[in-house]
C-alpha cells in the first residue's frame, strides 16, 4: 500500500513535534513521490532530522541535493549472495556516490543478522574500500517466538560475536539497533571481547555488554494511518484519529506496553536481577513478553 501525499501531510502534522521522522517501508525509494516528501520535510521547521532507511539499490532514484540539509542515510547491506551480483553491484556503485556526496557522518551502513553463521564478507569488503568507522548491528527479531528470548540469543550470538569482533580488527564502532541481548547470555570471555572493541561512547559498550537498554517508544505510522508501538510490537496497532499529537500516542504505548511488560519476567532468573530492576535490561525485546 503506497502512502498518498494527502495523507503524507496528515502524518507529518500529527509526527512532526517529535522532531525526527524516518522514512522507512519496504523500500521507501520505490515510492514515486520520495523526493517529494523529502523535500517536505527538509523544508518543515518543525523536522530537525530526517532518516531514510534504504537497500541502497534504488538510491540513483534520489535527487540528491534535497537530501541537505537535513537528511541521513541509512544503508541496509544485503550479500551478493542474497541479492544477486548485479543488484549488489547497483548498490555498491549508489552507495559509493552518496558518500562523495553527503558528510560520512551522515551516511550510515548497517547489517541485519538474521541466520547463525551469516556471511560477512560483502560488509567488510565495503568498509574497507569506502573508509567507514561506525556499522549499524541488529540481530532481528524472528517470527516465531517459541524459543524465548534466551533460546533464541544463545543460538545467535556466536555470528553477532564473530562479526563485532572483525569489525573491531577493522578499527570499526558497532552501534547497536534494536532488540539488544542480555548480558547474562554472555560467558566471561565472551564479555571481554565485547569490553575490548572500539566504541563511539559508553552507552554503546554497555548496550553492547548487556549493562544497559534504551527501549523506548519509537513509533511506526502505517500508509492507513495506524500507529505501532515499533516493528517489534506491530501486531498491536491503534489508529492516530484517536490521539491529539505523537506524544500523546506515544504515552498511550508508554502505559499500555511498556509499563505492562518491563517487569514482566522473561525467565524465572530474572526475578532478582538488579539489571531488570534498575531498567538496565529487559531480558530482550518487549515482544518476547506480550501475550
């Protein structure tokens, strides 16, 4: 479902106070009117910073200049392997140029780890050809849920550890995305790899060791107009009519998600942990807790 410019507008009045808007699908560059709504929105004064999420495969589809002054680019790298060589080639080739064109600070590369014993290869031979000093990691969350947060990060931490730990031989900062594991999922050696890569600060390191969380509502608004709490949560969804602005909504999430399942209990061990009880750790994604 494509979103119309009518209702594009009707969006952005309700989001716009929140200052940051992503763009985000599917891929938003198959959109026939994304120009159109970046240009919107670098021109609201009420949007401070606008962030695309793209497969980098349709980039040559952007007028470039409305990207400034306030657009960030985020790049989500798919392998050869997945992809196809000549859809990996078009991406390489439009990533390549967005960064002659945009501050590297402000073009992200990012990778979804998705299976055990992932592929990196494509990911590193980009960072090295292009200079990049920060990736985005996000181990995603998968549709069945039958194995629990902890079954599910045991399996899945050995490739996230394999890959921070070639990105810290790279000199490379991890930033952590979303759905952060536990750090009694970790063994002690397993800590101190983590303790010893480069980090942008020390809220990325403890995300990372599992000593903090910064869950919160992020707020994903649909082309109908419904409202989700974020990808993790969609299967709750309400409708922004019912709500005055994107804070009230996100009050709404606050007290009907949030407040529910923060103390609800992702394994019996969790009971006295100090880290759950200090909002330090959530014993992985609030979406493993909602029945």
């Amino acid at each position: 479902m494509h979103l119309k410019m009518d209702d594009f507008m009707q969006i952005l009045d309700f989001a716009g106070a929140d200052g940051e808007i992503g763009l985000i699908g599917g891929e938003p560059l198959l959109h026939k009117q994304i120009n159109d709504f970046i240009s919107i929105l670098n021109g609201r004064y009420d949007v401070r910073r606008v962030l695309l999420f793209t497969n980098g495969i349709f980039l040559d589809r952007l007028n470039l200049p409305l990207l400034l002054p306030k657009t960030s680019v985020l790049v989500n790298v798919n392998s050869s392997s997945v992809i196809g060589s000549v859809a990996y080639e078009k991406m390489k080739n439009n990533i390549c140029a967005l960064f002659d064109f945009l501050p590297k600070s402000r073009v992200t590369l990012g990778i979804n780890i998705y299976k055990e014993n992932q592929d990196f290869g494509d990911l590193v031979s980009l960072i090295r050809e292009l200079g990049v000093k920060r990736v985005r990691v996000s181990v995603v969350i998968p549709k069945d849920k039958g194995e629990g947060a902890f079954g599910y990060f045991a399996r899945m931490k050995k490739t996230l550890l394999s890959l921070v730990k070639t990105l810290g031989s790279l000199g490379v900062c991890p930033a952590y995305d979303c759905n952060a594991i536990p750090g009694c999922v970790y063994t002690k050696k397993e800590k101190e790899l983590l303790a010893s890569l480069p980090y942008e600060n020390e809220l990325e390191r403890k995300i990372f060791m599992g000593e903090a969380s910064v869950c919160a509502p992020i707020v994903d608004i649909y082309p109908d107009k419904s409202a989700a709490r974020c990808f993790g949560m969609s299967e709750y969804k309400v409708k922004i009519n019912d709500f005055e602005n994107i804070n009230d909504l996100k009050n709404h999430f606050f007290m009907e998600i949030d407040a529910r399942l923060v103390h609800k209990r992702s394994k019996d061990a969790c009971k006295n942990c100090y880290k759950n009880k200090v909002f330090g750790c959530f014993g992985g994604c609030l979406c493993y807790k909602n029945d």
